[in-house]
C-alpha cells in the first residue's frame, strides 16, 4: 500500500512533452494565422469581404479558399495543441488528438478512394480544368494557378489546346469579337531562352494553324495527361511527402495523448 502511494505521488507531467508539443504548435498556430492573414488580404483586395455574396459568383474554382481552409485547420489545431499543451488543459488536448486523427483518416480515406476509382478521379480532374479553363478570365489568382500550371507541367488544357474553345475569349466561332479569338493563353507557349521579356501575345491565332505547326509555337498535350505522368516521375516523392505528414501528424496524437494520461495520473493524488 505504502508502495502504491509513493508511485502516485511521485506522478508528475513529463516537461519535455508538454513543451516540446507547446512549441511544436505555436508554430502550426502562428502559420495557420498566416495562410489565413493572406487568404482575408486577398479577399479584401478583390472585394470579397464587402460583398460576401461574390463568393459563389465566381464559375471557377477561387485559390484563396487554400488559404483560408488551410490557414483555418492550422490555426483552430494550433490554438488546440498549444493552449492545452500550456494550460495542460485536458479537454484541448483531448479535441486537438480527435481533431488531428479524423484529418487523418481523412486523408488515408481519400488516398485509397483515389487508388481504387482511379477513372472517376480521372473524370473528376477533367471536368475541373475545363470548368476552370471557362473562368479563367474571371479571376486572376484562378488565371495566375492556371498558368503555372501549364508552364509548370508544359501542357494546355485539360486535353489539349482546343479545350481553351470553352472559354468565351478563346473559342473560335465566327461571331467571337475577342482578339484572343482561336487563340491561347500565353501559358501555352514553348519558351524561347532567348527571351528576357514574356510575350504575352505568343498564342494569339495559334488554333487556326495546323496541328504539326502549333507544336513549334505551343505545349499541345494536355494537363491531366502531363500531371499523371509527373505522379509516376516523382511517385517515390510524392509517397515520401504523405508518409512523413501521416508520421507528424500520429506523433502529434501520441503526445498529446501522453500529457492527457500524465495529467490525469497528477490530478488522481488530488
């Protein structure tokens, strides 16, 4: 009994957990106040703040929303961590382990959603390009995502540079008054190293040319096509880079379920 007494009040909170996970998420805390400082600034650049209603205008998909929803998860499981961590305060700590395991399990859920319907996804990636190719003039932080990743991947469109016929300022038909008519973004083009400045003008009438002729001026494959083939190129990466989030994220739940256990073995004595 004596025994038994002495270990429960020899029961005390590991300081290295508790401020090794305090300082782990201030830092996730202090990047989520960021991500979402820049997705508000945005925002507010465009408008979006004084009309709220302009959210669901935009036919495309809006890249601030990273920001925001990224910045947002970041900065709720930062404040979580780093409070609870602080204040050893068993109930943050608590919602910052379920928190983080249903994000988790999201993301495990997702990855073998993605392995198994492989198709579907395929379709699924289509259909986001080209109902971004239709917005692109819309918005430019969705023009400015678009043409890094043409340039990135070397590729236009969804499929090829005839998808650009979905947006209204590129598609060729007779009645189109747009001078980018039968054209496409300046993305599109194959760079010349011997030029200092962008020709943003490199795309203009280029569909009108044949198929063997445009490849001299323009990327003609598509970037569904040249995304999968940089999946295969960097798969060891890619696998590498989601391991290692999946290992941060369970230590993260095992420290923080270490100081839940720690404190309540403290508060038993009381």
């Amino acid at each position: 009994m004596n025994r038994k007494q002495h270990h429960y009040k020899g029961a005390e909170v590991s300081c290295c957990v508790k401020y090794f996970l305090f300082g782990f998420n201030i830092l996730f805390w202090l990047l989520g106040a960021t991500f979402l400082a820049v997705g508000l600034w945005a925002w507010a650049e465009k408008g979006v703040l004084a009309n709220l209603s302009s959210i669901t205008d935009l036919g495309g998909f809006d890249p601030v929303w990273l920001f925001i929803v990224i910045g947002g998860v970041m900065f709720v499981l930062g404040f979580a961590g780093c409070i609870g961590a602080l204040r050893e305060n068993t109930t943050l700590l608590k919602f910052f382990s379920v928190f983080l395991g249903l994000i988790f399990f999201l993301e495990l859920t997702a990855g073998i959603l993605a392995f198994v319907f492989k198709d579907w996804i395929k379709d699924q990636l289509n259909f986001f390009i080209n109902n971004n190719v239709k917005a692109y003039r819309d918005d430019i932080d969705l023009q400015n995502l678009i043409d890094f990743a043409q340039e990135y991947w070397s590729c236009c469109g969804a499929h090829g540079p005839d998808d650009w016929n979905l947006n209204i300022y590129f598609n060729c038909t007779e009645p189109n008054p747009s001078r980018e008519r039968c054209g496409v973004p300046f993305s599109c083009c194959v760079k010349d190293p011997a030029e200092d400045v962008i020709n943003t003008q490199c795309g203009y009438d280029v569909r009108l040319k044949l198929e063997l002729d445009r490849q001299k001026y323009i990327y003609t494959k598509g970037c569904v096509g040249q995304f999968e083939k940089w999946l295969q190129d960097n798969l060891i990466i890619v696998a590498g880079i989601f391991v290692g989030v999946a290992l941060l994220q369970i230590f993260g739940i095992c420290l923080a379920q270490n100081l839940v256990s720690d404190v309540k073995a403290v508060k038993a004595n009381w």
